[in-house]
C-alpha cells in the first residue's frame, strides 16, 4: 500500500465533498471529513467489488449507515471513476441521482439511508444472506457514525450478528465525537464502545482514523478475523483538514464557510483515479428455476385461521422457489411461519424478539435478490415502521405479514392487538395492503404477493374463520370479490378480513327484511378494485364500511380513494373500532365494537332509509 | 426476613396465577411461576408504596416489563388486599380490570405494557422524574423477560440510564430461558447478560431466582448501590414448581394441563396477606400554580418557520406552568426544543438519538404527572411508533411534535421527510392531530395541547412561512380557519400546514378568474371541523384538498371523516405527494408533487366545472 497516495487519496475526497456541498448550499461535508481517510483505505484497498455488475453476488458491500455523510460517497464514487466531475457537482439538485441521502437511484447504493441506525442492521441482512444464501466470500462493510450507536436497533444488530458469528461483517464507526447539536454520550472514548460492542460478541479494534496504516491494518485484521464480525472504532476529527470548521460545534449540516479557502487548505483539487479491486472470479451457482407451486387446498365449510393459511402457504411457495426466504420475529408458533422453518430451515430466519433488525435483514437480503417473507404479530411490527418507511425509500421489494390483528383476538387485550397496521401500511409509498378473509384466498394472496413490487402487507386473523372460498379460486392484487348482490340492493356493505363473514349474515337477514344489500369483500385493501366500487356506488348510493381497525386510515379510507377524482360520492356510514377495548372473547369484542352482524344490519337499514 | 415465609407467599402467587389462567381458559402462567419468588420477596421486603395514594410520588413504581407475566402480577395484588379472590378469577373476562396485559384500568398500574422491550425504558423516564423532577427517594423497579432483552429499545434504557447514573432504577430479569417458541440466545447464561448490562455501566448481580435469600440480598445490594442502576439477572424456571410444565419448551401462554393437580403440587391454596411498605413521609412541595402565558407574538407579514416557533412557545410555556417538561432526539437545534433548553435547562432533557428511549421517557414522566413535550423529526418519531401506540393503550397524556415535514423540507431528500406522519398519529386511539401554518397559530396551539388528553401530534416545517394570523387570535383543537369565502363559491379548497399559502394564491386566481373558491385552513386535522366543512359541502358540494403528505389517511381523509355519517359526501379531487420525491429546492418540491398554486389552479377549476 502506497501511504502518501492514500493520504492523497482522503484529501481528494475532502476537497470533493466541500465542493459538492458548496455547490448544493446545503449538505453535511463536516461528516463526510472525518470519515475521508477511512473511505480512501477501503476504496484503495480492501473493497472487492464489480461496479459494472452491482448486483453480482460475490461483490463486497459498502452501506453508508450515516447516510448524510453522502457528499463522501459520491466522492468516492467519482474517485472510481463512475460519476464524472459534472455529475458530482448536481449534488441535492432537482433530477441529480445524488441526492441529500443516498438511494438506490445510484446501483452501488443498495438501500436508502439517512435514518440513523438502519444501515448496520440492514448489513446484517446482507452478511446473513452472502453467507447462508448466496454462499460467496463477499465483505460487507458499513460505515455507522457515533451519534447512531445510541439507537437500539445498532445494538439489535450487534446482538444478532455477535450471535451468528458473521466475520464476513465489519462496521466502521466514525467517533468524530460531534453529533447535531453538540458532543455525543461518549466523545472520543472509544473505549466505552468497544467494551459494548464488544460484549455483543464482536472482535474490535480502536484506532486513530487519520492514520492510513492503522487503518490499513485494521481492515487486514478484520478480513483475517474468523468466527466473529469486526467493529472498528476509529477516532476521528469532524471537518478534518480545514481549520475553520475541524472538531467544532454548530458546523453540522452545512457547507463550509468558504469552500475556496477549504479547498486551497486541503491542497488543492487532485484527480487521483482508483481501479475496483475486483471480486475473485467464482462460480455463482444459478437458482433453480420456480418448479410447479402446489399451494394448500382448504375445504369450503371448514374452519381454518388465515395465519395458518399463511404459514402453509410460504412453505409451499419455498417449495416451489429457491428464492423465498422466511423470517419471524420469535413467534413463528403464532404467525406459523413454523411451517416454512420445518420444511426450509436453510432459508428461515430466527431474528429473536428484534423486529427493528427482523425487518432491516429482509431488506438487506432482498437487496441480494432474495424474496423476504416476514411475519410477526400486526402490532409489533408497528416497532419498525421507520425501517418500512425507508424500505419504500430502498425501492424495496418485501413482503410483511402481520397475524393477531384486531380485537377479533380477544383475551389478550389492546397491546397484542393490530388496530393500525392497515393506517399505517397503507401510508407507505407504493405499498400493497391485502386482508384476507379464508383460507384459500390467503394461500392465493400469499403467492401473489412474491412477484409484486414494493413493500407487500398482509394482515392474518389470529381465530379460525369458515372458508367460503373453493381452492380453485383465483385472487388477484386489487381485485375484490361481491358476495351477495341482486338487481335491487339498496345499500353496499364493504367488508375485510373478518367483518367479511358478519357482513354475510347481515346481507341475509337485511334481505329477509326487505332490504336487498350488496356485499363486496375488499380484501385488496391497496390498490382498492375501484371499477366494483364504482358499480356498487352506482347501484346503490349507499355504502356500509365495516373494518376491525381504528376508523383512521383502514378499509373506510381506502373504499373513499376510488372516489378521490371529482366522481359523485356514495354516502357512507363506517364502522370501526372506536373505544379502547379490553379483554373479552372475539365474539364479546366484535359486539363491543359495533363490529357484528347486529351492529351491520343496523347501520345498513338507517342508511337505506335515509332520504 | 422469614424466608420460609416468603417462599410460601412465593407458592401462593404462583397458585393464584394458575387459577386466574386456568379461570380464564388463557394467560401465561408460566412466565407468572418463574417470577414468583423475585416478585414475593420484593413485595414483602422492598417495595415501598402505599397503595391507598397511588400517585403519590413518594411511592416505588413497579412495572411489568413482561407484560403477559399479568397474572403474577394480579396475584401480587391479591396479596396486598387489593383485589379479592372473586376479581382476581374474573381475569381476561369482559369488563374486568384484570386484562391479558395489565393497563392503567387498575390504580397501581402506571404504564400498559405487553408490547415487549417497553417497560425498562418508561421506567428509565420514571426514574429520571423521581431523580430529577419529583426529587424523592422513590425507587423504580421493572421485571424484565430474558427474551425482551433482544430488543433494541432495552439497549437504549441501559446506556440512557447508565449514562445518567440512575441509582434509583432497578431491572429484574427473570431469566427463564425459554421464549415463545423456543429456547432465547442466552439460555441460562447469565454472565453473557450481564457482560452486556454492565458494559453499559450498570452494577449487575446474578443470582438463583428461586433462592429467596440469595433475592433479598440482592434486592438490598441494589438499594444500596449509588451512582450506577442496577440489573438482577435472575436464573429462573418457566412454570416452577409444576412437574407437567417446569422447563419445558411448548409450555408457553397457555393454562396449565390440569389445574388442581398443579395447585396441590404447589401446596394448595393459602391466604398469606402483605401489608405494604409505606414510604417515609415527606414533604414533597407542591409545584407553583400556572403563571400567566406570554407566548411570543408573531408580526403579520413576516416570515417564520413554525417550527421555531414551536420551540419559543414551548419555551414560554415552561415558564408558565411547572409541570412542563421537554425531551429531544439530538436534534434540537432543527427542532427549535433548544429554546427551551436554554430556558429550563432543569426540565429539559436530551435523550440523544433513541427515539424509542425519547418517547418512553415521556410516557413514564406523564405516569407520574408531569406534561411532556416530546421533539424529533416528524419522519424519525415513526422510529417509535410502537410507544406511541402503547401510549395510547396506557391512557397516557403526551405531546408529540414533529419537525420537517413533508416535501416542503426540500433538498435533504425523501429519508428526512415526513410523509406519513399524519396517518400513523391519526390512527392512534384518542389523538389529537394539528398542522399549523403560521407562527402565531403554531404558539396557539403548543398552548392549547398542554391540557387535550391522550396522545397530541404537532406537525411543524423547517422552512420559513408568512405570519397569516394576528397574535391574539384563538385557535382552539378541532377548529379551523376559512381564509377566504364569497357567497357564490363554486369549490372549496382544503388545505394545512404549508399548503395553505399555496390555496390563498390560487383561490385569488380563481376568484379573478371567475371560479370563487372558499380556502378552508385545517389545522386540526384530528379531530377536524366537521361544521365548517359541512356548511362548505351544502355551499359548494366540491372539495379539492391538498397535503404535503402521501395521499392516504392525511388531510383527505381527515375531510372523509366528517362525511361518515350518510350525509351527502362533496365530490372531491385529492392532491397528495403521489411519488417519491428525491432531492430539489422546496419550491421545486411542491411543484414536482403538484401542491403549489398553479396545481390547485388547475383541480379546482376543472372540479367547479364538472357536472
């Protein structure tokens, strides 16, 4: 290793990082500083990847975990030679592909980051994957900042990767001792973080991260460090090189003062160029082909619960695909991803009770083109919402399965039930949100969710509920289903999930009395089939929404989407969970909630009377 | 201490939790016995409260991290003479206090927990209320499960209170080994938890957690430890005690096979009372009565970001009332809650960057009567969505105030925008939802929140907006303002936040353009005027509504809810952030997501002349 050109090297990308910030106006190039001779090292000499094929699986990994560190990023990316001078000076411009954080519109850049601590648990999805999965020696390396070692979900991150041994992971902590608005917990002691990190199980390592061949030799011990992941702690100056600004507070988040001056400091612009170190050339096996899926078949009249149908489905899914992988949050009895586990335990994932980290490993492995199953109860995952919101960010393609939702468990009361999952997923760029209401439909769903895009929601239902749909029955994405219906209904009842099978019994006593209601089962809940919805509001003028979920954000609000283009509106009366439950049976619940049959047929015949 | 006497109050909470679970066909016995001997021992020798003033802020605090672990803690309950035997077999039945997870429907229950990882964290905002705030000996002690040690959040209380030296916080850990499906990480390794535990500077004791002596000692050894909290890593058996059950996987949330047979193997029924340990009697002074508000006054016409005065509000009404404290995310220079650390700096507290610890803090601060103010970027509050939730489950009152929002934020780019913070707050039960968009209206309602109930969302921007409003107008939580009105208005335009100044400029377009257009400003999304939108409907019968949010469960849908009752809904054209935005200025932004002036122009114009 040629030191001084290393040296050289991190002044390079100092410099590019003041003048991509400089000519955004805005940016954190006091960030990228610091972390400039620890990028240079890596780049130079430790990273093995093909920037021409990023998404082969024997490449290394670089997540920049502090993602506004991005200025430094792009500089290392035009050191390589793949964005030009122009392209780095776009930086936080309309149209640029860099933008203030990075994204996957840059192909280097795997997943979204910018939400502190995201990006070392999303790297243990990537080491669990190239390990497990792909089975190639790739690295993957992250770089965190110090500020974001106080999230829990580092230390989720630090538990599971501690605990499964993966030395093919290093992070990288930048301790430039400086966080927003002041000096962190621990300032430069890194010390403090090396006997955390290190009870987790991992090998550390503190140096000076200013000096190249300490951190030359830090990466070697890191590549040579079998049976545990490596954490480097480097201490490190904020704004490094330039007087103005080094190691000072209040220069967080903003350009330098005078980036010419910065830049004459710093020596000067330098147009060092660094080849990738290419990965060994190795034989990737293929994946086999999708052999024929034979999902579960389920009796009509029988009673199974959805998030059995579930856990039998994934398995047969796995069975017909060598790409889907399952993880579950330590309640696999309950979600019965157990199913999957027994049949595929090479590709299920026990993530503990860690749904931060359970969520952020299958987006790291989907960013290695792995299909993600994960499951959890629908209230728990509500734990990593920031990590789905950034999933969307990531252009991630993920499959969510939330089980228990909704009072419909009973006993175990408001903290174990889902009664905003539908809200919340629903908020979720480009997501999908489907709520099956029996078992054949769930198997159905299950197998379309695995090719659709994006973050894919589906909410199980913890009680067995009558299957009413035959096995033969095709379910697609945004479609629905209309249950009852004549040429005289009065009134449409749009239900999902388990409000399916009350609404069923009310639409047959309501048309014993009279009053013909037409019955649609919205278990696409986004997209919503729009044209039934327009045909049913057409017919009738009048729509009964019935959901088990708070009356924000869930099934009402997703039937009002099909009329959000100026068209004329049904008139609506919703029902929906509207005071805080406690414990009692399901049955005890959906009639406390307003949610039963009873409670349908009432709100149905008022609304078809009205004038 | 008699021992022999607290081992058999040991076997009488562990009888109790049978019945109760064998009463209620479900619970979790279980995880009751394994905790049996650490709960009676802290009872009967520890624990000082009087339950007769449960709010007394001289009184230890007991908190069920392990939540399903409710039935030991109804027992304990029935052994103070709390509840009596009927109550305690009314457990998980409809309409009784003894929930499957406990909740503040009981006096003595501060917090509802059941959503793992929680209850360590809200004791950690306890501890630094009773330490900092109430300034009484008050010890806080919170039983933890050995598998809720997975969670990240429990990482964020261990280094926030070994941080702050909290000697008056105490875990207990009932290291049973086995979690829902199976055996934890660390099976009885309990030096592995307290490598952990003391590596983030806490004292650690391991003991044997049916050793009653070797409990007490501990327990004595905890009180006694200054500077540091202390954590109890008790190896224990699930289901102790019972030969059918004890130590066996599979054994988990269920009632026990046979009952009586294990209630005779456990000795049978006895009837041991504890008196409770009152804390010594202190004066603890009252705090000062509510001075008079000064809130700051805005000039009409200038331009201020309302997240600024966010924080100047906040800040004036610290020095009003003495109730009101403030908790930040390491990020209150952006939040502007630097105001009010600069203020009070006695009340004001940096949680650094552990939104979970951030939001749990306050949920444990309110537990004993203080008024949080809670700051963060509205994007990374999604970080604690699963407290929130919780929040809402504990009856908890809590003010929650999100910066940035939207795309308006501009050149950062998508990671840092809060785009689905209105859903998730609205699909909280019992929230309160307000977007301002101006200064003085954003000082209004920081006012008006201090005395709403249950969980209330501020939703500020980061960039600058002129001051609409005078400073003496009212503003009070499910209001609005109508900015402009004519009688022969053809449409009418809902807006909040930043959109509203882009509603004015296009309203007086339209209106010269001969398309009169009412401007509704909604800044109480939650809960929303449902008077003046129903007069706009009858005046119009056309919305447009336009949010810097994506397009589900935002302002939208706040406007549906007042139309869900089958009163004739307006047609309606919803502009909402409909694609992922990357990195442009904020005026670029807006433009690009189709919310500025011209975008309105052209919906409300082509909805006014829809037939």
């Amino acid at each position: 290793m040629d030191y001084d050109r290393l040296r050289e090297l991190g002044q390079q990308l100092r410099v590019d990082a003041v003048r991509a910030a400089d000519a955004a106006g805005s940016g954190h190039p006091t960030s990228s500083m610091s972390a400039a001779d620890l990028m240079a090292v890596l780049l130079a000499g430790h990273l093995r990847w093909n920037p021409a094929t990023p998404d082969d699986p024997g490449n290394d990994e670089l997540v920049f975990s502090k993602g506004h560190a991005s200025p430094l990023l792009y500089a290392l990316y035009a050191a390589a030679g793949l964005i030009d001078d122009e392209e780095l000076l776009t930086f936080r411009k309309e149209g640029s592909r860099l933008e203030g954080h990075p994204t996957p519109r840059l192909p280097w850049v795997k997943v979204a980051t910018g939400s502190l601590g995201q990006g070392l648990p999303v790297g243990v999805g990537m080491a669990l994957a190239a390990r497990r999965l792909d089975r190639t020696p790739a690295r993957i390396w992250v770089l965190c900042g110090d500020s974001e070692l106080a999230e829990g979900s580092m230390w989720e991150a630090f538990e599971h990767a501690g605990h499964e041994g993966l030395d093919n992971l290093t992070a990288v902590v930048d301790v430039n001792r400086l966080g927003q608005r002041g000096p962190t917990r621990h300032g430069w002691d890194t010390a403090a973080y090396a006997r955390r990190v290190g009870a987790f199980g991992w090998h550390t390592i503190e140096i000076d991260g200013h000096d190249v061949a300490a951190i030359d030799a830090a990466y070697r011990e890191a590549r040579e460090t079998t049976g545990r992941p490596t954490a480097i702690l480097a201490r490190t100056r904020k704004g490094r090189g330039v007087s103005a600004v080094e190691d000072q507070e209040g220069k967080h988040g903003k350009p330098l003062p005078d980036a010419e001056e910065a830049v004459a400091e710093l020596g000067g612009r330098r147009n060092l160029r660094v080849e990738p170190r290419l990965p060994d050339a190795e034989d990737h096996p293929a994946r086999p082909e999708p052999g024929p899926l034979e999902l579960p078949r389920f009796d009509v009249g029988d009673r199974v619960a959805t998030r059995e149908a579930y856990g039998r489905a994934v398995a047969a899914l796995g069975g017909a695909r060598a790409d889907v992988v399952a993880l579950d949050g330590e309640v696999s009895d309950s979600t019965k991803a157990r199913h999957f586990a027994e049949e595929h335990p090479d590709r299920f994932f026990e993530m503990y009770i860690a749904e931060q980290q359970l969520v952020a490993a299958a987006v790291g492995m989907q960013a290695r083109g792995w299909r993600p199953y994960v499951s959890s109860f629908a209230a728990f995952l509500s734990r990593a919402y920031d990590f789905v919101r950034m999933a969307a960010v990531s252009r991630a393609d993920l499959n969510l399965v939330g089980s228990h939702a909704g009072v419909a468990i009973g006993e175990d009361g408001p903290s174990q039930m889902g009664l905003e999952d539908l809200a919340a997923f629903r908020a979720v760029h480009g997501s999908t949100v489907l709520y099956p209401c029996d078992a054949n439909q769930t198997a159905r769903l299950v197998a379309a969710m695995a090719d659709a895009e994006g973050v894919r929601y589906l909410r199980t239902s913890r009680g067995e509920t009558p299957v009413v749909y035959g096995p033969d029955e095709e379910f697609v994405i945004g479609g629905s289903r209309v249950l009852r219906s004549s040429g005289e209904d009065k009134v449409t009842i749009v239900a999902a999930g388990v409000t399916v099978h009350e609404a069923v019994k009310a639409a047959d006593r309501l048309a014993a009395a009279g009053v013909p209601a037409r019955v649609v089962d919205l278990y696409s809940v986004k997209p919503v089939d729009a044209a039934t919805l327009h045909e049913a509001a057409d017919a009738t003028g009048r729509f009964v929404t019935v959901e088990d979920h708070w009356p924000e954000g869930g099934v009402g609000d997703a039937v009002m989407d099909a009329f959000a283009d100026g068209r004329p509106v049904p008139r609506m009366t919703r029902l929906a969970v509207r005071t805080m439950p406690g414990s009692a049976t399901p049955e005890q619940e959906l009639r406390a909630a307003g949610l039963d049959a009873d409670a349908i047929v009432a709100a149905a015949h008022d609304l078809a009377v009205t004038d």
